[in-house]
C-alpha cells in the first residue's frame, strides 16, 4: 500500500469556531443545537449521537490553501472541543458506513476521477484514485447531501502544510 492519510478540518480553525461562534474562513454566524442528524464531525470524524450531542453549523470552504476558487459549504462539528482525527493510513470507522463519494482532483482542481465505494471498497478505492495520473488530493462528500467530510492525501503529500499555513 502506498499509504494515504485522511485529513480532517484544521484544529485551529475548529477551535476558532467555537470560540468566536463563526465561520473563521467568512464570518457568518454558526449555528449552534442539539445533533438531529449523524453528521458526522468534521474534526474527530465520528458521527453525532443525535439527541444527545450539541453540534455547531457554519460555512467552510474546503479548498483553501490548494485552489483559487471557493466552494464554501455548510459543515458540522462537535461544539466542546474532540480530539482531530489523525491516524494515519485508516480511513475512519464511523464514515464507512455513510453513502460516500470520493472525488479526486487534480490541478486547478480539476476532477480526474470519482467513485463511490461501498464500506467494504474504501481503502482500495483509495488507493486506486491517489495511484491515478495527475490526481492530488482526494475529497471525501457526502453522496446524499453533497457536503464535504474530509480530505485524503498521499502519506508523503505536501498540501496539508500549504493547507496549515493559510489557517494559522
Ligand atoms: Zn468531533
């Protein structure tokens, strides 16, 4: 396996959205409530228990740092601070059984490929984007609601720093 690691939102961007209670990236007000649905977080990357855990709303744009053009979107993370999903070379549990599109960019953010596996197919679906030609990055969206989750890249990438110094 060429080894791939799956990217949640930026730390500091998600404790400044709990401590300011807006979208760090535009400044529109967050929203704040009770989980209805399973998310899942965009920080731990764990689903919601609904009707149990307080989650906060606000807008994201997922390509900063790595294109030009914004596609700001709504996201969910927990509103008391979670630990950011960092293990390397797994994909995470609790999204495997979410309805899950992977979209493979290239440059200019361009889509080279896009698959949707199911829970079974996930790391080899993995793979087999970040081994195609040109591919630099992966998003991970939700099929049904279309919202970005997560971001994956090669073990070796470089865009996470790039990603990192625009968040600092
Ligand atoms: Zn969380």
């Amino acid at each position: 396996m060429a080894g791939f690691r799956v990217l949640p939102i930026d730390s500091k961007l998600a404790e400044a959205v709990r401590s300011t209670l807006k979208s760090p990236q535009y400044g529109h007000p967050a929203h704040v409530e009770t989980a209805s649905g399973y998310g899942p977080c965009r920080a731990c990357l764990k689903q919601f228990r609904a009707g149990e855990e307080d989650r906060i709303l606000f807008t994201f744009n997922p390509f900063q740092g790595l294109d030009e053009y914004p596609s700001p979107g709504p996201v969910f993370i927990h509103a008391k601070s979670c630990a950011g999903f960092s293990k390397s070379g797994q994909f995470p549990e609790e999204l495997k059984s979410l309805p899950l599109t992977l979209e493979a960019y290239g440059e200019n953010r361009w889509i080279i490929a896009r698959e949707r596996p199911s829970a079974a197919e996930i790391e080899s679906s993995v793979e087999r984007l970040l081994q195609t030609s040109g591919v630099l990055y992966i998003h991970v969206r939700n099929t049904e609601a279309g919202c970005f989750i997560a971001r994956i890249e090669r073990n070796s990438g470089t865009t996470e720093n790039l990603l990192l110094s625009t968040c600092s």
